[in-house]
C-alpha cells in the first residue's frame, strides 16, 4: 500500500479517536455539573434539524471580537426552539434569548418537549448564564422551566452581564415565586427588568417592593398584563416605586390597581388608596424621564387618569409622556394644556387611542398655548372631537412654536379629511404633521388625490355600497405618490372577469406603496378568484416598491407558491412577509420550497405564518435566515451610528442596500430617509481608501507601510489610489480572517 494511502488511514483513525475523546471529556465535564444521565444521552445525540451534536464552549468575548458561541447560535436554537425560544443578537456582540411568539409559547411551548429535553435545555441556558458574559438579555418563562426555576435563579445570581431580565408566566407555582423573588434581591446590576403575565403572592410582591427600594442600577421596569390579588398588593408595590431611586424608564397600566380580585371582572373600580400613591409618585420622582401609562378605556378609571395627569403637571423631570387608551373629559384636556404650556423639560407628550367621547371640541382651544412652550419637540393628539372650524387656528398655533418638530394627528373624523389636510397645507409647516390612516368611504374617493398629506389609507370594503368606487380607488392609487401604507381589504367575487385583472394590474403599477395588507373575504373563493389568482401573485411578484407585505385569506396554486417562493429568495426590497388564514397545504408548500435557497436572501427581515409549529424543520431553516439578517442589519446601523468594530464594518458591506438598515439607522439617529441613506453611504467610504481599509480590517495598527525591494519591484503601497480603488471592489472585510 502506498505511503500516502496509508498516512491517511492513519489521520482519519486518530480523528475519530480525538473526537471520541473529546466526547468523552465532554460527558465528564457534564457529570461533574451534576447533569442527569437523560440530558447527557441528549447530548450525544444529534440535534434535531442539522444533525450536529452541541458543544458548551467558553466565552472568547473581547477586544472588538465576536465571541465564537455565535457560530454556535444556529444549533442551540434547534434545543431552544423546542419550548419556543429563541437567542438573537439585538446589539451588537451581545446574546438575547427571546420569546418566539407571545400567542403561543406559553400553551404548546412545554407540552412536546419531554423532561430529558427540558433538563437539557435547562443546562444551556445555564451554561450561558454562567459561562458567558456575551450573554446580556433573558426572556424565561416561568410556566416552561416550573421545574427547573432554582438552576435558573442560581444562574441569573451568578451572572454579572445580564442587563435585561424579563419573567412571564402563563402557570406558576408558589414555590417558583418564591425562588425568584429570593435570587431577585440579589441582582444588584440589572439595568431593566420586564414581568408579564404574572399572578404574584405577597411574598414575591414584597421581594420585588424591596428590590425596587435598594437596587442601585434599574434603569427601566415594565409591567404589563400583572395582577395583583388585592389593594394591599398593589399598594405595597406602589410603595417600592416610590422609594425607588434609579429608573428613568416606567410602563405601568392602571388596570392593575383595581380594588377587586382578579376573578371578579364585574363593575371593575379603582382603588382610591392606589391611584393615590401612584399620582404621588408621578409628582415627586426626579429620577423618571420617559413614562407611558395605559388605561383600557375604563370609565370607572377616568378618576385615577385625571389624577396621573394632574400629577404629571407638577412633575420637574419627564421628557417623554405617553398615554395608551384613557378616558378623558374636559377637565383632563385642560390640565394637559396646562401642564403641556408650564412644563419645561417635556420634549414629547402623546396621546395615543384615547376615549375622548366626553370631551367637546372647545375644550381642544386650550392647546393653543403651545407656541409658549419652547422644549416640546414631538406631539400626538385626538382630534375626533374637533369641528372642521377648529383645525385651521389650532394647526397654526402649532405652526408657529419652532421648536415643535412632529405633529401626530392619529385619530379625526374621517367624513372631515379633506378640511383636516387643508389646515394642514395653510398652516404653513406642512412637512412637520403627520396625519393618521384614512379610511375611504364614498364621499372622500377625490381626498385620495387631493390630500398629499395623507400617506396611510385603508379601502374597507362595508363602507362601499358597491364594486365601482373600489375601483376608482384603484385606478387612481398608482398615481398618488403620497401613499405609501395601503391596507386593501376586498370580497373574492370582486375579482370575478376582467375585474380581476385590473386589480392585480393597479397592485403592480403602485409604485410608491411601501406597506401592502392585502386582505380577501370569502364564502368560499369558487372560480372568480381561482381564476385570478395567478395574476394576483404575479402582480405581488412584479411590484419592485413593496417593504412590507400581508397577506390575509388567498389560497393560491402550486404553481403561485412557486412563483411567491421565487420572489422571496430573489427580492431585494422585501423586508417583511406575513401570511394570515393560508391552509396548512399552501404554508407547508412555501416553507418546503424556501428552505431550499433562502440562505442566499440578506433582504427579509421578518416572515410569520399562522400555526408555525405544524412545520419545524423547513420553518426553522428559514427562521434561522430571518434571525441572520436582523443580526447583520443590527451590526450595519451601530457601525453607521459609530460602533467602528470589524464585524460590524462587515456587517455594513453585506447588507447596505437593505432598505431595513435604512429604516434602522432612521430610528437610532431620528433622521429621515435621505439623511439615513447618506449615513450609510458616508460610513461606507470612510475605509474605501488601503489605510482605513487595512486598519479596519485589523491588518495594521496606523497604515500600510513596505520595506523597499532590491530589485526594484513595486509593492502594495506603489499601486496608486484607482488601482487599489479598482481592486477594493473585489475585496470585503470579511475576507481578511483573524488571527486563531
């Protein structure tokens, strides 16, 4: 036998013995941490999508380097996806666990992963808490891990990265609350803590009361859908808010501090002792700066709104004011305008979905005082009270404060649209107001033409005696420029003849449309929309403009799915695909044939099917796509923002003509889409030239510098600048590899 064929039997006999070594090791390392025998047969065994068997390695975070477990990502998220979790990179170089889908994590998460799994899953999640200081985000959910909550508490107690912890539940044990509310004292370093879901006892209220009143490092607490059992709970959790002394951040929901039990939901009422302690709070926190409060719309509440508000009037510290679905009246419109005209440090006050029934349309005049106010930048306001006669003195009054950046009109009476634009228009700051979704109904079809001022509209198919308004709608959308929301909700008959062609010829020929919710009602599809299917696709397939697209209620063919899947892996502009109310055989027929390529889309952002699970394995693989791109764009923006890390400036090459980095990088620096585009392309050129290149990449510390040749011979730095301009096409970040 030759030598070489023999020098390779032996290499491959001593990788096999190394990796049956290694497993080895691997086993008596998991022994040692007291793991069950069931969580290491988990373990050796092959992990459930790619095959691949999982590895616990260290934490190599460090120095502008990407710790190597985000290789790794991919295969713990076929262990986590199991109970519906899943870890993304939300900034940079940091790991998050999140959950996967609010709708039903807490109902199917636990009941298809058996105890072995469990314990397995429970171990790597330990191992991150433990092991990695990458790791600074964790969603766990006390409902999944009700078995396993003290590994998990003694975990979090021992990790000193985590920034973010949020516990929800949608089942619990005493004992459970009972370990967290222990290990939660003990988390002196936590900057943001979320609870959701959440029936707490006394015992883990005052826990929480304590670690609220000592903690020196919360920065932001949210409380979302939490009930508490009585008044005294709710007002012992109250008094550690105000004893608090660090969080800048609150959201709170005053449904949480009714006076009755959480199964007596009949004639609801607050707790006049809550309301006030609360509204106490509000008036002497120093240390709040952003504060969003929602209400439910509850009438018996309307008591406790105004006394938020008129604690918010005297409070010296808040930036930011959000109110989510209260119920004001006259009384509480004048206190805002009095807080909004004597308040000096509120940069943005909004009201959002407010019940403004028994408010009357005088009471709005107040807000005129604004022009005195010269710290409030942004403004979001209910005007469906308002007469047509009160837009035009109130939008100039408005118009006049320069310091007002953004006006928000979200709701107004939709029969006075063209009256509200107009004011619009005269106020003489247009591009400052934004004007909320229109619903068209007969009367306004000629406001779609008119009011440029309108970028949102809705086509709801009651509000239409018949099919030739829906129509003209159609027809004239391609040439309104201004639109860019459209949410299109249509009978399947109304595709019956040509019809249906030219609907799908006016979905192709809206070329400023960047949000598409295509909806169809049927009572059974039957020919006329069968026959008008595969236009339809091949219209959505067409249009080049569409960001984000929805689809409700079609079924389309096999050869549709193909045409759909085609363009989801080819796109470069789609960023969003949601499918709503597909039967199973079309969702499990475009997953199947996506899986496939997709991997070579950096475009699509976010993707949601109903009833996810019934697919795992295609569905997995495409999710993980979906996770890799969020991933990139995240790095792009922070690397446009200033976050000058190689992979980061790699990120930003990949995925620079992705119109969400776009949208991100507008977010983070609050700027507009040309000005976020001309980031984008400045950070870009700022290594395109062989020194910045070279340091960015890692291959020099200041520049490119050669020692002269004997013969003569030119080098690197003799090319000149358009050749190696040339050459740098060919030649990206991510190719210069670091050093092992």
């Amino acid at each position: 036998m030759p030598s070489s064929e023999v020098c390779t039997l032996l290499w491959v006999e001593i990788t096999k013995r190394l990796q049956a070594f290694y497993q080895c090791l691997c086993w008596i390392v998991l022994c040692v941490q007291g793991v069950c025998a069931a969580t290491l047969r988990f373990f050796s065994a092959k992990s459930p999508v790619t095959g691949s068997r999982i590895k616990l390695i260290p934490c190599t975070d460090g120095e502008g380097r990407l710790c190597r477990i985000f290789n790794e990502v991919s295969l713990f998220n076929e262990y986590f996806w199991q109970v519906q979790l899943e870890l993304k990179e939300l900034s940079p170089g940091c790991l998050s666990l999140v959950q996967r889908n609010d709708a039903y994590v807490e109902r199917y998460a636990n009941d298809d992963a058996t105890s072995g799994q469990m314990q397995a899953i429970t171990t790597l999640l330990q191992h991150l808490l433990t092991r990695h200081q990458c790791f600074t985000s964790v969603a766990i959910s006390l409902s999944v891990f009700r078995d396993h909550h003290q590994l998990i508490c003694d975990a979090l107690v021992k990790n000193r990265s985590l920034e973010k912890l949020k516990f929800y539940a949608w089942r619990t044990t005493r004992q459970s609350l009972r370990t967290i509310a222990t290990s939660l004292l003990q988390l002196d370093h936590l900057r943001e803590l979320e609870l959701q879901d959440m029936s707490p006892n006394r015992n883990f209220i005052d826990s929480l009361s304590e670690f609220l009143a000592s903690t020196r490092s919360l920065k932001a607490l949210t409380v979302t859908r939490q009930y508490f059992e009585c008044e005294e709970d709710a007002f012992a959790f109250l008094e550690g808010l105000r004893r608090n002394q660090t969080i800048a951040t609150l959201s709170f929901d005053t449904m949480r501090l009714r006076n009755n039990s959480l199964n007596q939901d009949i004639d609801i009422s607050a707790s006049p002792r809550c309301a006030m302690a609360l509204s106490n709070y509000l008036r002497c926190c120093r240390t709040l700066r952003t504060l969003s409060i929602g209400g439910r719309f509850l009438e018996h509440f309307t008591e406790v709104h105004r006394q938020i508000v008129r604690a918010l009037a005297k409070n010296k510290s808040l930036a930011k004011v959000t109110l989510v679905s209260f119920s004001l009246e006259d009384k509480d419109i004048q206190l805002i305008s009095r807080l909004l005209n004597h308040n000096r440090t509120l940069t943005s006050f909004n009201l959002v979905r407010c019940d403004g029934d028994r408010v009357s349309g005088g009471a709005y005049s107040s807000l005129a005082v604004l022009p005195d106010n010269k710290t409030l930048v942004e403004l979001a306001l209910d005007l469906s009270k308002f007469n047509t006669n009160e837009y035009r003195p109130l939008f100039k009054a408005l118009a006049s404060n320069p310091c007002l950046k953004k006006v928000t009109v979200e709701l107004y009476k939709q029969a006075d649209v063209v009256e509200l634009c107009r004011a619009v228009r005269t106020s003489g700051a247009r591009e400052r107001f934004y004007v909320g979704t229109h619903y068209l109904r007969e009367d306004t079809v000629d406001a779609l033409t008119e009011c440029k001022e309108l970028s949102s509209v809705a086509v709801p198919p009651q509000m239409f005696s018949s099919h030739e308004p829906v129509m003209t709608i159609l027809r004239l959308l391609p040439s309104c420029s201004h639109v860019t929301s459209l949410v299109l909700t249509l009978w399947a008959r109304q595709f019956e003849g040509p019809a249906g062609s030219h609907i799908a010829q006016c979905i192709t020929d809206m070329t400023s449309v960047r949000t598409l919710d295509l909806r169809i009602l049927y009572r059974g599809f039957g020919d006329a929309f069968a026959n008008a299917q595969w236009e339809l696709a091949q219209a959505l397939t067409a249009n080049k403009s569409i960001r984000r697209l929805r689809l409700h209620g079609p079924w389309f063919g096999e050869t549709d799915i193909e045409m759909l899947a085609g363009t989801l892996q080819s796109s470069r502009t789609l960023c969003e695909m949601f499918f709503f109310r597909q039967r199973m055989s079309f969702v499990i027929s475009l997953t199947q044939k996506l899986s496939s390529n997709i991997s070579r889309n950096y475009t699509l952002l976010d993707m949601r099917l109903e009833k996810p699970w019934y697919m795992s394995r295609d569905w997995f693989i495409v999710a993980d796509v979906l996770r890799r791109n969020c991933s990139l764009v995240t790095r792009a923006a922070h690397f446009v923002m200033g976050t000058r890390l190689k992979y980061c400036a790699a990120a930003a090459e990949l995925v620079h003509s992705n119109p969400g980095l776009v949208e991100t990088v507008q977010k983070l620096a609050s700027v507009d889409e040309n000005e976020a585009a001309s980031r984008i392309k400045n950070s870009l050129e700022s290594f395109s030239e062989m020194d910045d290149f070279m340091r960015m990449a890692g291959v020099v510390k200041c520049g490119v510098t050669c020692h002269s040749r004997d013969d003569g011979q030119k080098q690197l730095v003799d090319i000149g600048r358009d050749c190696w301009l040339y050459l740098r096409q060919y030649i990206k970040v991510a190719d210069i590899l670091d050093e092992q």
